[in-house]
C-alpha cells in the first residue's frame, strides 16, 4: 500500500509576485478562495475561515487522524494550525513586497483535546515593531473550548524592491480520483488503557518499533516513524514530503514543531511507569533555518532532562538531510497516575 505521504503532492503555490499584495490583502485573497491551495490543506483540511486587521481565524477538522498512542488529538496536530494562526496575524499588518519568516513558536496545553468537530486558532497581532513582528492565539476544540495558547516572534525582512501590484489568474481548480487524506478513513490505533496498565512506557514504544502494537494515526497521516527508544531517549524520522508545505513553498513551522514535540513528549513516555500516563503542559520552539520540502528524511532526537514525580522536561533537536540543525525545543510534561480525562 502507498503511504499518504508518498502519494502525488496535490496543492499549488502562488505566483512569487503575490507578494506585491499587502498581507491583509493576501490573506483576504486566500479566504475568497483567489490564491491557490496549497497542499498542507489537502492532507490536513486546514482554512483559512476569516481575516481582519485585528484577527486571523485558521480552522481544521479535529479529524481522528490526528490522535496520539493515548487517544486524545495530537498537541502537534494543534500546533501545525496554531502556527497558521499566529505568522498569518503578523502577515496581516505587513506592507506589499514585504516577506517574513517565523522565528520561535510557544505553546502552553490547557486542555486534553478530543477528535470531533472542528478546531479553530484565533490569532492577534500584538506588535509589528519591525524587524521584529509579535502575536498570540487561543485554540479551541470542537466544543468551543480553549484548549491551548500561543505566541510565536516572525522576522520580518527587508522590502523587496521593484516588486509592484501583479494580475494574477484564477487559481485551476483540478480533480482528483480520491478524497484528500483527512477526509478518508483514518489508519492507524491508539494504545488501549489496560496495556499502558500492564506495560511501561519503553516497553510499549520498543513494540511499536517492532509492529507488536500498533501506530497512532498521525504517524500514518504525516509519514513520522518511531526508530529508537530506550528510557528518555527516542529518535524519530519524518520525511520532508510536498505535503507539509505552506505557500511559501517551504515545510510549514507548526510541522517542523510537530516533529520536535513529537520527539521531547515520546522521549517522556519512555520513562513512565505501567499505569502513568502523560498531559503535555507546554513546548518553545526556535526555528533556525528553512525546510524544503524535498522528501528527503528529517531526524528528531528526544532527550528527558528532568524526570520527577510529576513532572518532566525534555528537549529535541530536528536535524536536516544534510546535517544541519533546522529547530531546537523545549517542553514540560506532566506525569499523571492515570488517564486524563
């Protein structure tokens, strides 16, 4: 069977003279449907669903291919929308011809989060004191409720000259002979309780390694690969597949991050007892460099540096093809002697 992320990549990106549009204008393009989908859209159902000078709203399926070993919606899965959220309220306030890049992405977990329904990122631009641009967001679930809280720091760049107002074309709009990837089926299992009661953390991630138990849906969905675990150090692998790209033609920040909290938060698991359970409370994320979405392999190692009663601290480095280091995190997880509810 062909993975989802080894499909043909669906989406477009823009015409490189979009950028002679302000941001508020862009983005109002997006939302009339005027620019091009790209194609973290059509693995993630990701949209943009209304855009002011004082709000950007991102919303996304909280479909059950975004659930983790322990049945509640990936915190990376939040993260990918939230970051959508968070650099388009700083794009909003920029001039035409004006590029931007996300420097740091910081999260703080409220809320488990359930799949059903649809969640929503509310970002606010809260200065544009260039070259440094600030926001935050609230995330909510499908119920309404918040869930999660952001703030993220964009570089914003110099003004590229000479680029005016463009007339662009209608966006093509093609068929294709299946759904996109978050409106099938979803594959994949969560861990079932009674064995997270009989198993320690380890155990359980060395048989996910060995195909004894199953993978959760997002590793399917996203391509995230569970290679190495012993007791607070993991290594995972992620393709840097077309997928994951935004408009800007690059591999999205929030899945960049998603990668890395994905590695601090199973380096973690590996330390719990039979019968623990994990909530993440937070995670910040430095980005260094850009990710192309060339498909070549992504490597994120996952350290615990604080193991307690009940709480632990983890960091995580995403590594590029060539070596180079693309992110740095660092998160808290608590340690909880039972399932949250």
């Amino acid at each position: 069977m062909t993975e989802i992320w080894q499909e043909p990549v669906r989406g477009e990106y823009p015409d490189p003279t979009i950028m002679g549009f302000s941001g508020l204008e862009l983005l109002q393009r997006g939302k009339q449907g005027l620019n091009p989908i790209p194609p973290i859209t059509h693995l993630t159902g990701m949209l943009i669903e209304s855009v002011s000078e004082t709000e950007v709203v991102f919303s996304m399926p909280a479909s059950d291919w975004f659930l983790s070993s322990q049945q509640h919606v990936s915190v990376g899965a939040i993260t990918m929308l939230a970051d959508a959220a968070l650099a388009c309220a700083v794009q909003v306030g920029l001039p035409p011809a004006t590029p931007y890049t996300t420097a740091e992405l910081s999260m703080t977990f409220l809320l488990p989060c359930p799949p059903g329904g649809v969640l929503r990122a509310i970002g606010t631009p809260l200065a544009d004191g260039r070259p440094l641009g600030l926001s935050e967001c609230w995330v909510e679930d499908g119920n309404g409720r918040r869930i999660a809280h952001g703030t993220s720091s964009c570089f914003v760049l110099p003004t590229i000259e000479g680029l005016g107002r463009p007339d662009l074309p209608l966006p093509e709009l093609k068929d294709h002979p299946t759904p996109d990837p978050y409106l099938r089926p979803a594959v994949g299992e969560i861990i079932e309780w009674d064995v997270w009661r009989a198993l320690s953390g380890e155990e359980i991630l060395q048989r996910q390694i060995s195909g004894e138990l199953p993978q959760p849906p997002i590793h399917y969905l996203t391509g995230m690969t569970l290679e190495k675990a012993t007791r607070g150090n993991v290594t995972l692998t992620k393709p840097a597949h077309g997928w994951l790209t935004s408009p800007l033609r690059t591999v999205q920040g929030g899945a960049i991050a998603m990668l890395a909290h994905a590695a601090l938060a199973t380096a973690v698991t590996s330390t719990l007892r039979p019968g623990e359970a994990y909530r993440p409370v937070d995670v910040k994320v430095n980005f260094l460099r850009p990710l192309m979405g060339d498909g070549r392999l992504v490597v994120a190692e996952g350290i615990v540096t604080h193991r307690g009663r009940t709480l632990a601290v983890a960091t995580a480095d995403v590594i590029g093809a060539d070596g180079k280091k693309i992110a740095s995190a660092m998160g808290s997880t608590m340690i909880l002697p039972e399932r949250p509810a």
